[in-house]
C-alpha cells in the first residue's frame, strides 16, 4: 500500500521537527551554560576589585603612620566579608630592609617595605591580592 504524497510530507515533517528541537535544546544548554560561566568570572572579577581596594586602603593606612609606629616583623591579620558574605583575611606586615649603605644616608631602621595580602575561598581555589610599598624616614 503506498502512502499519499500528503502523508510522506507529514512524516518527514515530523522528523525534521525532532530533529530541530533537539538541536535547539542542545544550542539551549550550551548557552546556559555560558552565562552560569559568565556569571561566574563577573563575580570573581567583583571579588578581585575589591579585594584589590581592601588592600590599597590598608596599605594607605599603613604609610599615614610614622616610620617609628610601625612594628616590625609581626605580621597584621584582619578578616572581614566581601559585600556578598565571602569572607577575606588580610595580611600586613612591616619589614626592615638590610642596610643600604652608607651613600644613601639611611639605616635598617629608616627603611621599611610594607606588603599587604588579601585572600579569599571561592569556587575554583583560594585566590589572592597584594599591594606593597615603601616607607623611608628622611633627614630634614
């Protein structure tokens, strides 16, 4: 029994539709996948600003202070949240640097390198930021 021509068009109809709707769920999925990928590297990049302005603040507050205020070798840890709850710790320290010699007219005790570390957990890893900066006490 042959099928009429109305009936051979419906079923290959049929099988192009199937066809066409698995494609597109499979372009569906690979685009929801990208935005979960996006949203994910737009809230690292957040966290990363501002773990980079929690270390540049503390770093500031650091060299607002005397050269004599600053102890050395005991490193400063304050924890804190990101404004979306992910909890950061952040690391200061003043080192004395070694001598620098007698042409520069400065001691071990008039240099200091102050580094500030702010780390953080997310999703792929402990990730980090650091500032670091100088502070010397000049004869007047």
């Amino acid at each position: 029994m042959r099928m009429s021509p109305a009936r051979a068009t419906t079923a290959t109809t049929l099988a192009e539709a199937v066809v066409t709707i698995g494609l597109l769920a499979v372009i569906m999925l690979v685009v929801a996948a990208m935005a979960v990928k996006n949203h994910q590297s737009g809230h690292k990049m957040r966290l990363r600003s501002e773990a980079n302005s929690i270390a540049q603040n503390r770093l500031e507050r650091q060299l607002a202070r005397s050269i004599d205020q600053l102890g050395v070798g005991a490193p400063v840890t304050e924890t804190g949240a990101f404004q979306d709850s992910t909890p950061y710790s952040a690391v200061t320290e003043a080192i004395a640097l070694p001598p620098v010699g007698p042409a520069s007219g400065l001691s071990d005790q008039e240099v200091r390198t102050i580094p500030v570390v702010v780390s953080w957990r997310y999703t792929s890893g402990t990730h980090s930021v650091s500032a670091e900066s100088y502070l010397a006490k000049l004869q007047r």
